[in-house]
C-alpha cells in the first residue's frame, strides 16, 4: 500500500514545528533574538493549516497537539 504524500507532509511539518517550538523556547531561555525562529515556525504553521484544510482523507484537525506558542 502506497502512503500519502501529504500524510508525510503534515507528519513532518508537525515534527518540525515542534522542534522549532523547543528551539525557541531555548532561545527565550538564553535571552536571545527568536525573531527569525518565531517567523519561520508562522510560515509552517501556515503551510500545515493549509495542508490539512486541503486534505481529502480528512486529517484530524488537531495535528498541532495544541502546542502553539
């Protein structure tokens, strides 16, 4: 059986916002910029939000695990 490839996109911009979200929360640890950080986890939020609006297998609409920053 073949896997969906949007499956695997939403899988993995999930597994990256959560890195991204521990990158950041480090960063605000050591006092510094997350500025860029901040901005690129935005960008994959979006593309994951549109991903799962998009997705015609009917993703669960809570594949960000509620961890939003």
């Amino acid at each position: 059986m073949e896997e969906d490839p949007d499956a695997y996109r939403i899988l993995k911009l999930r597994a990256e916002i959560l890195e991204l979200g521990s990158a950041i929360r480090q960063l605000q640890r050591e006092g510094l910029d997350d500025a860029a950080a901040q901005l690129l986890i935005a960008r994959k939020r979006a593309r994951l939000d549109h991903l799962v609006k998009s997705d015609p297998a009917g993703v669960q609409p809570d594949i960000l695990g509620g961890q939003r920053s």
